[in-house]
C-alpha cells in the first residue's frame, strides 16, 4: 500500500508526480532542484543552491512527519562534475554519521535549467 505525501510550501508539478510516497515504511521524495516555493530557480553557489534543495526536502519530510536525520539514501545528479567539490563540503552538513548512502550522477540537463537535483529514501 502506497501513501502520498503532501507539503505546502513547496513547488510541485500536480498530475504529472508525487512530492513523496510512502510505503512499507520507506518515504521516497521525488529529485528536489534549487526552485524556491515561489518558482524561482535560484542561481549562485553550490551552497546556496543546496540549502534550496534541502530545504524543500526538510519541508516534504516533516508533511510525513520525518526529518534529514530520516534519510537512508540520496541520488545527486549535477550538470557539472566541477560542482562536486564544493557539493561535498556543504552536503554533509545537513546529515549527522552515519551519513545516507549516497551517489551522484552527471547529466546532460536538468528541469527548469537546474544544475543540481537530489532525489531522498528515508526511513521511519
């Protein structure tokens, strides 16, 4: 049995996915850009762009009553392997040890002309 997970304050496309699902106690959030709740793309560094991202996946994860602490696994794709250093000292900055499994993957292109996604597994 599958549940869908809805949040306020955070942009999403209706119809088309779910901000999250739960089942079997998993919560799967879909890939989060740096897109604030107002539909801005924001621009600027790594830093600011993950802060966006975790953000949006902090608000998603408490509408399922959960939080970054939750995450078990987080896929990361990037436009630019370039944006991986500076990706890996602010990523970890958001989790404690034992940090999710993790990997990151380059694309060609991501929605909106986002230049960084980050999908989330958490677990209850």
């Amino acid at each position: 049995m599958k549940k869908e997970i809805i949040a306020d304050g955070v942009d999403a496309v209706p119809g088309v996915l779910s901000q999250a699902i739960e089942a079997n106690g998993l919560v799967f959030v879909s890939g989060q850009i740096h897109i604030t709740p107002d539909g801005e793309v924001l621009g600027g560094s790594v830093e600011e762009k993950i802060s966006q991202i975790m953000k949006n996946a902090s608000t998603i994860l408490a509408a399922a009553e959960l939080t970054l602490d939750h995450v078990v696994k987080a896929t990361v794709f990037v436009t630019d392997l370039a944006q991986m250093p500076e990706l890996n000292q602010c990523y970890p900055t958001y989790f404690t040890a034992p940090f999710p499994a993790r990997e990151a993957v380059c694309v060609k292109a991501l929605p909106l002309g986002a230049t960084i996604e980050i999908s989330f597994v958490a677990a209850r």
